[in-house]
C-alpha cells in the first residue's frame, strides 16, 4: 500500500525542483495530447519551446518574449504579495482590464494632445489607480464584513468585462469608426510608451516589470513589512502577537496587487493591443496566479516562469500556424503546468513510502 507520510521539515530539494519536474510532466502530457490529436508531438514542443528561441525568425520573437512577459510578471508579483500572506486576490483579470480602461479614458479624453510625453504618466496614475480601487472592494469587504476576498474578486471579474464591452460599444467607442466596436487608436501614444520606431516593439511595460521584481525583492528581503507578510501567512496568531494589523496588511496586499495588475492593463492598452476593445483582455489576470506558484512566489522565480509562459504563447502561435494545433490545445497545455505543479508540490511536505497491509 502506498502511503503519504508527513515530512518533519520542508524538502529543500523539492521546494526548489518542484518547478522544473512540472515543466518536463507537462511536456510529457503535451506531447501525448498533440499526438492524440493528429499532430507530431516532437515537433510541436519543438515550435512551442525551441522555435522563438532559435529558430530563423528568433529576431522577431524574443522581443515578444518581453512583451507578452512583462505584464505576466507585474500580476504575479501583485499576487504573490496576498498569496504569501494568506490573502486570495483571484480576480487580477478584472482589476487589469479596469485599469486599462482608467489609463484610456485619460488618453481619450486628451486625444490629440501633442505633448505626448505628458500623456503616458497621467494614463500610468490613472491605470494603477483604477486597478487599485477596483481590489479596494474586495479588501473593504473583507476588512469590514469578513467576506470571503476570492469570491469578490472573481465575481468582479465578470463585472469588469461587462464595463470593457459596454465601453467598446458605447463611451469609449471611436466616433470615426464607422459603427464598428472599439476605441480610438491609442498607439499614437507609442512614441512616449515604446520604442516601436527602432524596430522591436519594446514598450515601458517591460521597465515596469523589471522594476517592480527589483522592489519585490528588496521588500521581501530587506524590509520588515515583507518579514510581517510572510509571517501573516505562515503563523497568523504569531504576526498578530507581534503587533502586526490583518487589517491594514490586507488592504497593503490587495491594494497593491490591484495597482500592479491596472498598470499592466495600461500598458498593454497603450501598446501591443492599441485599443480598447470587447476582446482585450487575454486571460493574463489568471494565467499570473499560474506565474507566481511557478516562480514559487520568490521575484527572481517569477521574472523566469513569467518567462517561461511567455515562451508558452509565443510558441503556441507559432505551433498553431505551423501545425495548425488548436487554441484550446495550447490553453489545456498551460494549464495542465499549474496543475502539474500543485501534485508534485505535495513531495515538498510528504514523502512516499511503501506499507505492507495488515496480516488478517
């Protein structure tokens, strides 16, 4: 019979080899879920992981790898903030798309301006803002009411993506486009917000990004506010001992993951994607969580799994037009990596062992 037997202290080892058995058991059921569905499993992994590395065409897809990373990595850092702390903000994807449609609003409301590089730091204020207050529900709830904090963020999810629609079809809707849904362009606004005139693409998000793994990491290693979160979520009634408030740590997490997740939709609103329209947002806000238990909630390990699903994207494309593998493949084959994670990650408290059944 085999058992679990509870560990007397954490596996070092699979603390930190967790990560990367998942990624290879994730290959392994991919290459068994391409071939079920007709296609080379070797050379679909193949195009999802070696192709926008160094393939012919490498050039145009690195730069990509940092522009589809980037607002994976700011969500996740946000999330990994509660999620060190026992706070469940689930709901990044609506906080991300209520940002993008603060930060464009102002845009908008400017458009034409000249003075572009004025602009973008108002739609930045405007977009972590607007991410801000949208998690500000969930945390007030929480705070006031005890309410459960991951069912109002997810629930505001739906919420957000009925502003986004309503605002494509109605306020933000482009008065020169002839009827159809969609905001005015915003990539006028390219020359403040990227460097898309060199030829790569690259937008501030990606700065942003950087920055904000080099400010977790100081905050989680340096500052006695990132020992109080870990302690949260560690040993609650220890924190609540040492003088530390559930409350304001609370609306500090939620708060903060809510900014970080409204400047990611900004800058993907003012970029890659330009406007404002009913199918803007792409699942980041979800795709993070996967992100930040990847990089084992650790800055350095969320800038490499924000990588890696990054990799994942940019390689399903490649997959899906190469080989014509279906979307809904490349999702599962995401989602199957957190999930893969999350069942190898019970070796890192519980061991194997082997037990031989009671003699009758």
């Amino acid at each position: 019979m085999i058992i679990l037997e509870k560990r007397p202290q954490a596996s070092q080892f699979w603390s930190y080899g967790a990560p990367i058995v998942a990624v290879f058991v994730t290959m392994i059921f991919g290459a068994v879920l391409f071939a079920a569905l007709g296609k080379p499993p070797i050379e679909a992994l193949s195009k999802i992981f070696w192709e926008p590395l160094f393939g012919e065409f490498n050039f145009f897809y690195l730069p990509q790898l940092l522009i589809k990373g980037a607002p994976l990595v700011a969500i996740a850092l946000g999330l990994s903030l509660g999620f060190k702390a026992g706070i469940w903000n689930i709901g990044a994807e609506g906080q991300y798309i209520i940002g993008a449609l603060c930060g464009a609003a102002v845009g908008l409301a400017l458009y034409p301006m000249e003075a572009r590089w004025l602009v973008l730091p108002a739609m930045l204020i405007a977009g972590a803002f607007g991410g801000f207050a949208w998690a500000m529900i969930p945390g007030i709830l929480r705070v006031k009411f005890n309410t459960n904090e991951i069912l109002v963020s997810l629930m505001l999810v739906y919420v957000a993506e009925q502003l986004l629609a309503a605002m494509a079809l109605g306020a933000m809707k482009n008065p020169e486009g002839m009827g159809f849904p969609g905001s005015r362009n915003l990539s006028q606004y390219s020359s403040a917000s990227s460097w898309i005139d060199q030829g790569h693409g690259m937008h501030w998000g990606v700065v942003i990004a950087l920055i904000a793994v080099i400010f977790a990491y100081i905050l989680f290693t340096r500052h006695i506010l990132g020992f109080q979160i870990k302690l949260a979520g560690q040993a609650p009634r220890a924190a609540a001992f040492s003088g530390v408030s559930p409350a304001r740590l609370v609306l500090f997490c939620l708060g903060t993951s809510g900014a970080l997740a409204g400047i990611a939709g900004l800058t993907e609103v003012s970029g890659p994607a330009g406007v404002v329209s009913i199918d803007f947002n792409v699942g980041y806000g979800f795709t993070a969580i996967i992100v930040a238990f990847l990089g084992r909630l650790h800055p350095v390990g969320i800038l490499m799994a924000g990588a890696l699903m990054a990799l994942t994207y940019i390689g399903g494309d490649v997959a899906q037009s190469s080989l014509g593998l279906p979307k809904a493949a490349i999702q599962v084959f995401q989602g199957t990596l957190l999930f893969s994670l999350l069942g190898i990650d019970v070796l890192t408290n519980y061991r194997v062992r082997m037990k031989r059944g009671a003699v009758a």
